[in-house]
C-alpha cells in the first residue's frame, strides 16, 4: 500500500513538474514574441522609415504567429496547473471555463483577439508605413496586457495604480530596447554581405536613431524598474533578496541587465561612431561592421536570458506578497 501511495504521489509531482514547464515555456515565448513584434514595428516605422525589409517583415510576422501560439499554450499552461490535471489542459469544457470565468482567461481572449489583427494586418495593409504604424500600436496594447496578468496588479487603490503605470512603462520600453535588437541586427549582417555603401550607411542610419532614444528608455526602464521592486520586494526584504527564490532570480536578472547596459554603451560610443568615422572618411567599413555584428550578437543572447529570467520571475512568489 505505502508503494502505491509513493507511486500515486510520483505520477503527482511529474504531472505538477510537466504543467510548470509548459507554463515557464510558455511564458518564455508570449513575452519573446511580443517583445520582438513591438520591438521590429517600433524599428521599422521610427529608426529605418520607409524601408520595407523583407527578412525583417518576415521575422514579425513569425513573431506575430508565435506569440498566438504561446498565449493558447499559456491558457493551457494554466488550466493544467488550476485544475492539477495536465488532462484537464486538452479538455475544450475545462478550457472556456478558466477563459471565460476568471480575469487571466479574459485577458488571454483579449490577447489572442489583438494577435490575430496582427496578424490581418500583415495580409490586408498594402502600404509599409501605415502597416508598421499599425503593428506598433496593437502590439503595444499586447504588451501591455501583461501587466494585468502579472504581478503588476497585485494591488489596489492608488498604490495599486503606481505599480501598474511603473509596470506598464517597464514593459514598454523593455520591449522596445529587446524587441528591436534582431532587426538592427539584420541591417548590419545586410551590409556586411553586399559590402556596399548603401546598405552600411542604412546600417549606420538605424543605429544612430535608435541610439537617440536610447538613454531615456534605459533611464525609464530602471526607474520603473526599482519602482516595481520596491512593490514587490519591499525595503524590509531587501537585505534578505538571495534568501528567497524570488529575490535569486531578480539578482540574476540585474546582473544579467547591467552586463547588458555596458554592452550597449559600447555599441552607443564606440562601435557605432567607429561605423560612422569609416563612412565619412570613405574607408572599407567591415571591421567596423564586424564587431558591431559580434556585439549586437551578444546583446541579444543576454536578451534572451533576461527574457528567460522575467519567465522564471512570473511563477515565483514575491516576498511582498507574503505579507
């Protein structure tokens, strides 16, 4: 009996195991996605205006069905968990219960609704600018929701709506700075490959305006940044934050955020300018183009371990909310 009773609790805690690590995937991808959707409109329609890239379209549009997809796989993820029966996540009565009967499942609706007019706008809008335009403000209320899906809107009352502005504008501009990475990228490799002077000029183009606006979304990402900590964390915990697996992760996430600034700052005042001296003094520009090309390479690995970080973040309690 005590080996049946071991063997239930077993078969238990692989099926808890397996519904957390649809939930953490699923996680990893809805905020990847939306981050690079937002990210290549925001790129495309301010820092590279009426260029109509190809491989960057197609990189959004993959953003756009990825981020469907991991919203259905997170609704899923969910009920798995709610119901403690991964059965329970294939099962379409349990399915429409969790999303049309709790606020988590309204707001996945919600999201699903604005991907596929991502989606449509994609087929329907002929016009690159207009498109893009479009794509950066739906994806934007996309990013947005997260914020009533998460930790953002724990509270109540103007305290409450403090940490949802701070949490709204740490997703925004988060999204903004991971999000338009690749499609830097791609005008970079681009020019690396047709080593012509249109196209490293296009590359220098993009770099200089999207390091424009680069200081103010660093500085409203780490204001809204501590704002969000000390809602969640508290300056009473503060001392203890590697005492608690949610205070392990955000560390992990700070450092991972900083080591990423210092790569930024590079790019921003050195590589960047050695880009543009080698222009204006009509030299070969591929060494500069490569260690922009390497660098920004860089940059968006630690972008993706931040994203896996924020992932592991959105399934850890705080030490606030323990209170």
């Amino acid at each position: 009996m005590g080996t049946g009773r071991r063997g239930r609790s077993a078969s238990r805690c692989a099926k808890v195991v397996e519904g957390l690590a649809l939930l953490l995937g699923a996680r990893f991808l809805q905020f990847a996605a939306a981050a690079a959707l937002f990210g290549a409109a925001c790129f495309t329609s301010t820092a590279a205006p009426g260029r109509d890239n190809r491989t960057v379209r197609s990189y959004a549009f993959c953003a756009a069905l990825t981020l469907l997809f991991g919203t259905l796989a997170w609704l899923i993820g969910e009920t798995a968990q709610l119901s403690e029966d991964p059965a329970h996540a294939i099962d379409t009565a349990q399915l429409w219960l969790i999303a049309s009967g709790t606020r988590f499942g309204r707001i996945c609706l919600l999201r699903m609704a604005l991907e596929l007019l991502c989606l449509l706008a994609f087929a329907c809008i002929a016009r690159p600018r207009t498109r893009w335009r479009v794509l950066t403000a739906i994806s934007a209320l996309v990013l947005m929701s997260f914020a009533w899906t998460g930790h953002g809107s724990m509270d109540g009352g103007l305290t409450g709506a403090a940490h949802l502005g701070a949490d709204l504008a740490h997703l925004l501009t988060a999204g903004l700075w991971l999000g338009a990475l690749p499609p830097l990228a791609m005008l970079v490799m681009r020019a690396r490959r047709s080593k012509t002077a249109a196209d490293a000029l296009a590359a220098q183009q993009g770099l200089e305006r999207f390091s424009s606006i680069g200081v103010a979304v660093v500085v409203v990402l780490a204001s809204s940044g501590i704002v969000n900590s000390w809602f969640l964390v508290g300056p009473r915990h503060a001392t203890q934050l590697l005492a608690t697996p949610y205070g392990i992760a955000l560390s992990v996430k700070l450092g991972l955020f900083c080591i990423m600034l210092v790569v930024a700052t590079i790019n921003r005042y050195q590589l960047s300018p050695a880009l543009q001296l080698a222009l204006g003094e009509e030299r070969a520009p591929a060494a500069a183009l490569d260690r922009l090309h390497a660098s920004l390479w860089v940059e968006m690995g630690l972008a993706v371990l931040i994203l896996a970080a924020v992932s592991v973040l959105g399934n850890l309690t705080p030490p606030m909310a323990t209170e």
